[in-house]
C-alpha cells in the first residue's frame, strides 16, 4: 500500500492511502472516519439502483415490481382497514382524536405491546432470560462505525443491529461488516418514517425493500399498532420494542450529555438493584453518530457489570436462523453465554466472504429483482466481491480533512461547493 504523509497548513501530519473500497475487509480496515464516510461506488448496488424506491423518501411498491405486488396481494386481505395516523407533532395531530381504549395497540399511544387483532404475536419489548440484557443499536449502518465495530469484536460482543435500507444503499460494506462479524441484522424501515402514518401499500414497501431477508424488524419511534403489525407478520418479522430508552438520540437537539448519562445509569442501577432477575430488559440506543457510539462504550463495562449476560435479542429468543437464508446461523442463549458468540463459516467464527463468482441477485430490469424469500432485499450475503481499487487522493483525503475541521460554510464562501 502506497503511503504519503502531507502536512497541512495547521502543521498536522495528513496520511494518505490508497483505500479499498470494493471489499468488506479493505473498507473495515480504514481508521479515519473522513475517509470512511467519503462516499464511494460499489458496483452491485449500483446496477440494482433502480430496482429499489428513492432513497429517503417514503417507499412505494415499484410499479414493475410484479413480484413485491404479488406479495402485496398475498397478505392485504389479513390487513385491516385502519385510517393512518398523524404524524405526531405536525399539523394534523392537534384535531386527532384517538380512543382512550387504545383500540390499535398503538405504541405511540400507550406503549402496548399485545396486540387486539387476533392472531398477531405480541411484540418483543424484554427478554425472557434472567438479569440478562438484549443489546442492539438502531440507525445502522453509520459510516463511521469502524471504531465502534472494532470495540464490538475486541470484547467479542454481538448486537442486534437495526438497519435502515436507505442507509445500506448508501453504505453497503458497512452492512456487509455487520453480517461479517457476527451481528444480528433487522430491519429499520427504508426511509425512518413514522409507520403509522403511512398509507398500508407504502408501510409494506417500507419493509419489504429492507434488509438481507431477516426476520426481525423495530419501527422508528416505536411506532407501530395492529395494523402495521399485519403487514410486518405477513413478511414474516418479529417486531422488536424496548422498555427503556437511553434518548441518546436526542444530544444536541434537546438533551446533554449529562441527561443522556444519567438515563444510561437509572438503567444500570435498575439491574443493579435486581429489577431484571425474573425477567431481563432491552434498552433504546443508537448507531447514529459518533456520540452515541461513544456512549456505547462508555457505559458498556458497567453494563457487563451489571448484567450477568448481554446478548443479542434474537439470542435470548433462541432465534438460530435470524435471515430467510439458510446459510447462517445464530448460537442459541447457551451456546452464547459458554463462550460461542458466533456460528458461520469462516475463521474466528467471522461469515466466510463468498467466491468470486458468487451469484448475484437479479439485474435491476428483472420482473422480480430481490431474491426468493419471506420478504426482499439486496442479498448481501451473495455480493461479489469486486476485484478494483478506489484510489483516494492526497487532495482528496484534505478537502475532507478541511471540511471537518472548517465547516461547510467555509467552502461555501470559498466557491469549493
């Protein structure tokens, strides 16, 4: 690997590398988060583009997507008739009017989480095991989770990692190091909506463009009621809430670190003072950004304290098979606590890469481009590895260096952007 070192006006030495981006591996092995958040072209998910919704934006069933509008057709009937909801806090939520019996279940409402539709499985709010905690992150993947990540493998901790689609199209290798290192993978929605304000067809687009084919799922928010809860059992999810909540969401934009902290330690003291002996408990927190990663292991050896295990959700279940897919395998909740966190070929229980000439999913003017399954998704277990390097620049490397340390405003005024 070609390395040059530039110093900067500021005097700081500047490192430049010649940066895979083709591969898991390369791009779990860059340090800089500049550098990993630069954004870069991955081949697969760029043929397949146009096969999936707009980024960002709430997702529709692709007009000729005939495969997702025959699964659509599939389960619509088991859907009931319920009017969306308002957004909370937006203009029509003020004349909303919604029963004191809480008729849907609505989480958003009242935390229920049993629902009054028949035949509807409750949702997952806690974990069956004692004094045990399910530990997950939302928001996922996060281009800078590098550091995070290698926190994760250095203590040989799994999570369950709540993925939004949106996200995983814009960084795929970082998806694929999720499955890499042994996480599990759920849906986070496409586009992080409120659930319950869509309309039923985009609730179902929402999750059905979502994913490696799991089988679990978190609506943003929390918000989901019976209704949403038809259409993400009709593809087969588990839906997975909390009891707790770290809001480390909210730093700045309301909340201060201090606020945050002491969220996180009313959590720990709880377990401390044997509230999770019966029964243990899940907490909200965030792979959003670098503070709530940073929180994350700030508080993760009190939390190993405190707790006698910390395992993934779908391992206190004992949720072996946690993707449509066969070829990969969750340890059950002994298995895990005795010391095998991770069941799938390769070394160090890590998921072997596939060949070179593994199969792809359809191309994008395929009738049914996602793979055949409980529900969609770009197959990241079966992406090709792409033999090609990103040669990143030394100017490359400080303009983004600059960004960071200047704020965008600085290019602005300056014609850079």
């Amino acid at each position: 690997m070609r390395l040059t070192v530039v110093t900067t006006f500021a005097t700081l030495p500047l490192v430049c590398y010649a940066l895979d981006r083709t591969t898991e591996a390369g791009e779990a092995s860059i340090t800089s988060p500049q550098a990993e958040c630069a954004p870069y072209d991955y081949p697969p998910v760029t043929a397949q583009r146009a096969a999936f919704p707009v980024q960002w934006k709430p997702a529709t069933i692709l007009p000729d997507d005939s495969a997702a509008q025959s699964r659509w057709k599939s389960i619509v009937a088991n859907v009931p008739d319920t009017p969306p909801k308002p957004v909370p806090g937006s203009s029509g939520s003020g004349s909303f009017k919604y029963p004191s019996s809480d008729p849907d279940c609505w989480w958003t409402y009242g935390q229920c989480v049993t629902p009054k539709l028949a035949g509807l499985p409750p949702d997952i709010a806690d974990v069956p095991e004692p004094a045990t905690m399910g530990y997950g992150f939302d928001d996922g993947p996060n281009c800078s989770h590098n550091a995070f990540y290698d926190f994760l493998d250095s203590k040989n901790q799994k999570a369950t990692m709540f993925y939004i689609g949106s996200n995983v199209m814009d960084w795929p290798l970082e998806a694929q190091r999720g499955i890499t290192d042994g996480h599990e993978i759920c849906v986070h929605t496409w586009s992080h909506n409120y659930m319950t304000s869509l309309s039923s067809e985009s609730a179902f687009a929402e999750l059905y463009y979502t994913g490696v084919t799991p089988t679990c799922w978190r609506p943003p928010y929390g918000d989901i009621d019976d209704r949403i809860r038809a259409i993400a059992n009709g593809l087969g999810l588990r839906s997975i809430l909390w009891k707790y909540d770290s809001n480390d969401w909210r730093f700045g934009s309301g909340a201060s670190k201090a606020q945050i902290d002491a969220n996180y330690q009313d959590f720990i003291n709880k377990a401390n003072n044997g509230s999770f002996t019966s029964v243990g408990a899940i907490i909200l927190t965030h792979e959003l950004n670098n503070f709530t990663m940073s929180e994350a292991v700030q508080f993760y050896g009190q939390l190993q304290t405190a707790f006698k295990h910390i395992v993934p959700v779908g391992v206190a279940y004992n949720q072996t098979q946690p993707y449509v897919e066969t070829n990969y395998t969750l340890p059950t909740f002994e298995e895990y606590i005795s010391g095998t966190t991770a069941i799938a070929p390769g070394e160090n229980g890590k998921l072997a890469q596939p060949a070179d000439n593994a199969t792809t999913s359809s191309p994008a003017s395929s009738a049914s481009p996602t793979p055949t399954g409980t529900n969609a998704a770009i197959p990241l277990l079966s992406w090709p590895l792409d033999r090609l390097f990103l040669v990143v620049s030394c100017f490359d490397i400080l303009l983004l260096e600059l960004y960071y340390r200047l704020g965008l405003d600085f290019f602005i005024r300056h014609g850079h952007i």
